[in-house]
C-alpha cells in the first residue's frame, strides 16, 4: 500500500488554495481606518431619475454596493472601464461593513 508522503500533501494543499483563492478581490485598510478592494465591475444596475445612487455588483462579492449620484463623474466612468475591459479597480469604503463607495482609484497599468 502507498502513503502519500508529507511534501506531497503539502504540495497538494498549496494547488489547492491557489486554484480557490480569489484572485480578483485584494483588502487592504488605511490609516483612517476606511477599506480598499481591488475589485472587478459584474453589472452597474439602471437609476431612475429619483434614485440618490448607482448600485454597483462586483465579481468577487455577492453584495450590491452603492456610488453616491453626486460622486465625482471620473469615478463612475472608473467603474465603466472595469465593466468594459474586465479589469479590476481600487474601491474605498468607509468599513468593512460598509457598502457605500467613498471613491475609486486608478488602476495600475503594466
């Protein structure tokens, strides 16, 4: 009979977690004690004309968060560009809990 030896089963557990880990979600907290994802955009949902904000869905969150109607324009076109090219961007919330968008970065390019 064959027993899997240690590094085997370690080195299955590594594939395992890199094949499951979400990769398009990073957290990182700032000093001010507000959040930021680095998420990708899923759907941005149609406002009516007497909404106050824009739901927004990310692929990495089951959540629908909501950008302020009065947010600067430049952070709902930031979220159109991820919609459009599948890229993720950097999203700032208050807390962890919280899912009101406080403002959308630039993203990185290579």
């Amino acid at each position: 009979m064959n027993k899997p030896n240690l590094p085997k089963c370690l080195l299955g557990l590594f594939f395992y977690v890199y094949l499951f880990y979400p990769a398009t979600a990073q957290n990182h907290k700032i000093k001010n004690g507000s959040v930021t994802d680095t998420m990708t955009v899923l759907k941005i949902l149609a406002i009516a004309k007497q909404d106050t904000v824009i739901r927004v869905i990310f692929l990495a969150s089951e959540r629908i968060y909501k950008l302020p109607v009065k947010a600067k324009p430049v952070y709902l076109k930031r979220l159109k560009w991820s919609l459009d090219k599948h890229i993720p961007v950097p999203v700032q919330r208050a807390r962890e809990q919280s899912d009101v968008i406080l403002s959308v970065g630039k993203t990185k390019r290579k």
